[in-house]
C-alpha cells in the first residue's frame, strides 16, 4: 500500500561536518563569545537608533555636532608640521633678502632674523596638539649636558610659557609669522614723519582705476581759447 502525503514529514536538513562552514559559524554563533559579539552589536545598533530619532527630534543641534566634529577632523588632519614651520621661515628670509633693506619692513625682519637664530643654535622645539602645533624656544640647545640644562630649579617656569611660544600652526599655516610678513616690503619708519591721518590708507582710497585716470590728467594737453591767447 502506497502511503499517502500525509504520512510523510520534513525532516531538518542535517548540519554540516565539523569541517563546514555553517557548523562552525552555528557553533561560533551559540558559543559565549558569539552571544558577547551579539550583545554588543545589539547594544550598538540601539545607540545608533537612539542617536538618529535625537538627530530628527533636534535637527539643529545636531548639524551643529556634526559640523563641529567636521571641523575637528580637518584641523587635525591639517596640522603643520616642523618641516613645513622651517621651510616657512626661510622663504620669508629669502623674500626679505630680495628687497633693499631701505624697503624692508623692520618688524618682519626682526622677527624672521630671531627664529633664525633660535633655528641655528638648535633651540626650536616643535610641539603637535592634535588640533594645532606650536613652536616655541628652549633657553638651551638640544641636547646640552651643562648644569644649567640639568638643573630642575633652573629649568623655565611654566608661568614663562606664553613668552616663549614664537608661532601657532593651525589650518595648514603658521599664522605669527604670516602676521609679522603680511607687509615685509613697507618700511614704516618712512611714514613715521607724517601725521596719524596720512599714515593709514583707507579702503575707499585704493581704487586703482580713479588713481590712475588722475595720473594721466597730469599729462593731458590743456587748451586756450583764441580770445585769450593774447592777453
């Protein structure tokens, strides 16, 4: 006798060898540390759930976070280096040694002339702050053994630490000494005779094209009258 559909049951599909890849992964999956990595994930995906329905709830908050980390994140990516800081101080050496030292401003090169010196003597430290850099100045050069280097009691005190910070690298530039260069070929002791007003140049004052329409009038051919050529 044929026996009918309903005699016969689905039987699970065996579990592989130990050898297979499911039954490991199965065993894997039951074992303590499968059901820690779950737990973990588990947790993880409802702080995500969490940190998304507080994100839709309060949009503005959190594109300010997001911004925020944004900004951390290129600062940090940005920061200059030692290298690039020395490479800095010597191309404004070079520009200021391309000008006449007439035309030099001396502030600039008051400045650029002293990390050179700190540079040569070897008493430059460079300090990386995740988000910006310093370079500041050490009374002594590396690696000295005199007693005065030794000492603890004669070692800078930290209150001493603004004063000898010489440049701030932030956003891929050093920005003191592009403050000290921004007008290395303007000599100021050449404007120092005259009075305050004439001294700064406003911005309404540097339309190059007025200024150069009333050069050429100078030059412009001025006629007379007949009736007053006589007189």
């Amino acid at each position: 006798m044929v026996p009918s559909r309903g005699h016969f049951r689905r039987e699970p599909l065996p579990v592989m060898a130990a050898g297979g890849a499911r039954g490991v992964w199965g065993r894997f999956v039951g074992s303590r540390i499968g059901r820690w990595f779950r737990s973990v994930l588990h947790d993880y995906a409802a702080a995500a759930s969490d940190a998304t329905r507080g994100a839709l709830g309060r949009p503005g908050a959190a594109a300010l976070t997001v911004g925020s980390l944004a900004f951390a994140g290129a600062a940090a990516a940005t920061v200059p280096s030692a290298q690039s800081f020395d490479a800095a101080a010597l191309d404004a050496a070079a520009a200021l040694g391309l000008l006449s030292p007439c035309t030099r401003s001396p502030g600039a090169e008051r400045h650029v002339q002293r990390l050179l010196r700190r540079r040569d003597t070897g008493r430059l430290r460079y300090r990386d702050l995740v988000l910006a850099a310093v370079v500041y100045e050490s009374p002594r050069a590396a690696g000295a053994a005199a007693y005065a280097d030794r000492c603890r009691y004669l070692r800078p005190r930290w209150w001493e630490a603004p004063r000898r910070v010489l440049d701030v690298g932030f956003l891929g530039r050093w920005w003191v000494l592009r403050w000290r260069c921004r007008d290395y070929d303007v000599n100021e002791g050449e404007f120092a005779a005259l009075p305050e007003r004439l001294r700064r140049m406003r911005r309404h004052q540097l339309r190059s094209h007025r200024n150069e329409r009333e050069f050429e009038d100078k030059f412009r051919y001025v006629g007379v009258p007949d009736g007053d050529r006589g007189r």
